[in-house]
C-alpha cells in the first residue's frame, strides 16, 4: 500500500484483506527485490495457500464497482 495516501487508508483496506485471510501485505518500507522475491516464491511453493488466498479474495472482490460509483455519481447530479 502506498503509505502517503490520505489518512493511510491504503494500509487500512490492505489490512482488512489480510485478517480475511485474501491477502498479504508488504509495507513499502519493508520492501525490497529480496523480500519480494521471497513472497512470491513462498507462495509459489504452496499452491494450497496460494489458491486459497485467491478463492478469499475473490470473495471480496466488487468487480462493478467502477459502475457503481458512476451510477451514484450521475443520480447526485440530477438532483
């Protein structure tokens, strides 16, 4: 998460991901080409886990919420 965002909520909803089990967080101050690359391969190594992150986050997922917003977005305008 990129950790100047306002009130830091890119963490926050990164977190969130994280306690549902459908993510895994790396700070941009812990973040090296090192620790990356150990992330990845981990996962890499356990498909299990790798497919259960997958199926949690999916679970979270809101794949139209691009539209949603720009629903809401034209309703306020029209009032």
């Amino acid at each position: 998460p990129y950790p100047h965002a306002a009130d830091n909520h890119q963490e926050g909803n990164a977190r969130d991901l994280e306690a549902a089990g459908a993510a895994r967080v790396l700070l941009e101050k812990d973040l090296t080409a090192k620790r990356l690359a150990e992330e990845i391969t981990r996962l890499l190594d356990s498909p299990a886990q790798l497919a259960a992150l997958s199926v949690r986050a999916r679970a979270h997922a809101r794949p139209l919420a691009a539209r949603e917003i720009a629903r809401e977005c034209l309703s306020l305008s029209e009032r």
